[in-house]
C-alpha cells in the first residue's frame, strides 16, 4: 500500500508548501512545520479540483456538505466510537474550534494547559481572555510509559479553581499516545470538580505501526460525556490551507450554543475545505493506511541515524504523529535549532513547546528517506 504516498518532487515543493519550503533558504531543508511532503491523496486532489471546476469558490453553506457524516463513520470504522453525524460543528481549523468553545462552552476559571504543548494553545488561551495554568509534561522521561499527564498537578490546578483542561491526544509535541487509564482517571478528576476537558485530536489517525495491541488511541469523548473534541482531516490528508474542522459536541445543548453565535465568531471555514473533509474522511481509509506504514518506515530510519550520527541524542520511540522529540543536551547547545540553520536544517526549537527548555527540539519525518537521512546528517554536523 505504501506506493500510494508520493514525495513532493524538489521542483514542486516550494510551490506546494508556501509556508514551509518558502520560510527558509533555498538549500535549507525545513523540518519545523506539521506539514507532509507527501502529494495529495487520489481522492481528494480529484475531488477537489473537480469541485473547483465547477466553480465551488463562493461563500460556505449553511450545511455542513456531508462533513459531520463522513466524520462519523471514520470514528466508527477506526476506533468504534460512535459520533452523530449533527453532532459535528463546523469550523475553520482546530485552534479556531478551541477558541470556540472557550468563549461558548466553557465555565469562567483558569484552563489548564499541560506542558510541553503546541505553541497556539498558550496563545489562544490568552486571545480568549483566559488564564493559562501550566503543569508540567516530563519531556525528558526515559520511556513514553512513563512520560503521562501529571494528574497530581491536575488536581491541584482544578482545586485552585481551573473549570477547562486542554487535552492533545495523541501529544504534540512529545509522540506520545495517552493510556486509556490516564484517561479515565482524568475524566473521574473532572466530574470531581466540575471542570471541562477540550480534546484536540487532529493526530488521532497517526497512531503509528509495531506499538503493543492494547495501546491505540482513545477517542476521549468515549469515555466522558462532557468533553469536546475538536478535530480535523488537515493534518492526516495535508489539507491545512484548505480550512475545515469540526468541533464534536456530544450534548444537544452545547451543539446549539455553538450554532447560535454570530457569524463573525465562525466563520473561517471553506466549501472547499468542507469537500476535501467529507472525501478524506470518506474515501482515505486506504491512503491513511498506505501513510501510517510509511510514516512508520521514516521513524525506524530516524532511530538508525540517530544512532549512526547524534549517539549522544535521546528520543523517546514514536508512537503517533510524524513530529519527534529530541533531547540534544548532551551536545551542549542551549538552542540546537538555532545552530541547525546554518549547516542547512530548519527544526523547531524546544523552546517554543516549553518557554525556557533549553537543548530540545521537534522534527518532522514525513518527508523521504534521502531528505530526512540529510536532515539528521546536518543536524549532526551543526550540533557536534
């Protein structure tokens, strides 16, 4: 299955990712933004070039064009878990559905964000005019075992009067699949003390292959009730400019407030975002299968170059998302990101997942084997 995923070719690409290719130098390979450098899958390329022929460029319907059904059945063929399809809000892009639903959804108070976390979250946080309440992530736990959520420090921030939790499941930036367990005992400490779990799980799908039978992913909602997902196909299906999301609100009363609000308030969602969703979620089983294998390939090669040229970095095995974590201290950089640069490798730095962290950074591997083997060779080059 995996002839079904294509690299971007070296003349195409820049032109393809804008944001990505054209934020560095020509001759630096980026490797800081979530996105692929993988062609379009079949399906949606056709389908949306199909629907721009036809002339579908206008405003966005009052509908949901078949997003929130397609939705559903892809949450009930991978992780049966059932979503009624009326249940999905549309929305432009999972930041936007967060920001949502803090200022529709969520009680006043503190929220709190677990670190590391994705850059946005602090900063829509503060956009929502909202108090962020960090408790720490260990990003430098051995194993991926033992780097959960501190529900200690959870507890301890809803007690002081935190009522919103914001959940990335599976994490960004850590790779790190959350146990059902963590889970449930997240759940129970919100029902405790009446507080509000908003789950991000955009990465959902890219649970990754070789991983113990019993470690999938959870859809969150599954098990608390009062919890709201917000999600996407952009970052499974490379669709980030297109600009879908859905916020899945599983009580009747949340999905109305979230329906009621001005216009103004959501509307940065697109028909052909909206087309590229329903036939993502609707055709891409067998893309998203082809991806996952792949994606699966490039992080037992970046294991093997770690070894061979950065022995002294440490990363935690990947169990979902195409974005690893590496702990470069050893080599004694405060910003190895920074350093990268200049021998022609753009990651992201730790810092922007954890003010103050020094000596980390995100790569990306859904790229091909050659560029990402001359990634890690640069990064080495850079840092030793």
């Amino acid at each position: 299955m995996s002839d079904l995923v294509h690299d971007l070719p070296d003349d195409t690409i820049r032109d393809a990712l804008p944001l990505k290719w054209g934020s560095v130098a020509p001759g630096v390979l980026p490797a800081f933004v979530a996105e692929m450098d993988y062609a379009l899958a079949a399906p949606v390329a056709d389908a949306v070039a199909a629907a721009v022929r036809r002339g579908t460029t206008g405003y966005a319907p009052l509908g949901d064009l078949g997003v929130g059904e397609a939705y559903a059945g892809w949450a009930h063929r991978h992780w049966d878990h059932a979503v009624e399809p009326d249940a999905c809000v549309v929305t432009g892009d999972v930041i936007a559905g967060i920001r949502l639903v803090l200022e529709t959804l969520c009680a006043p108070g503190p929220v709190v964000v677990p670190l590391p976390c994705y850059p946005p979250f602090r900063d829509i946080v503060a956009v929502s005019g909202r108090e962020a309440v960090y408790v720490t992530t260990d990003p430098d736990a051995p194993d991926q075992e033992s780097a959960g959520l501190d529900l200690a420090a959870v507890e301890e921030a809803f007690a002081a009067g935190a009522r919103t939790l914001l959940l990335c499941n599976p994490h960004n930036p850590l790779g790190r699949v959350p146990r059902r367990s963590e889970l449930e005992a997240l759940r129970d400490l919100a029902d405790r003390y009446g507080a509000r779990v908003v789950s991000d799980e955009i990465h959902g799908p890219l649970v990754l292959p070789g991983l113990p039978a019993d470690l999938g992913f959870t859809p969150y909602a599954g098990i608390d009730p009062r919890a709201v997902t917000v999600t996407s196909a952009s970052k499974t299906f490379n669709t980030a400019g297109l600009h879908c999301a859905v916020v899945v609100a599983p009580d009747h009363a949340d999905r109305a407030l979230l329906r009621g609000v001005p216009l103004v308030q959501n509307h940065a969602y697109s028909p052909l975002g909206m087309v590229a969703a329903r036939v993502a979620w609707g055709e891409g089983d067998a893309w998203r299968a082809a991806l996952v294998e792949r994606l699966g390939h490039q992080r037992d090669l970046l294991a093997d170059l770690l070894t061979t040229h950065l022995p002294r970095a440490r990363m935690r095995r990947m169990e979902a998302t195409y974005l690893p974590w590496l702990d470069l201290r050893a080599y004694g950089h405060d910003d190895p990101a920074a350093v990268a640069v200049g021998h022609g490798v753009a990651p992201a730095p730790g810092q922007a997942y954890q003010p103050g962290l020094a000596g980390h950074v995100r790569l990306n591997v859904a790229t091909s084997p050659a560029r990402l083997t001359t990634m890690v060779e640069r990064l080495a080059a850079a840092v030793a």
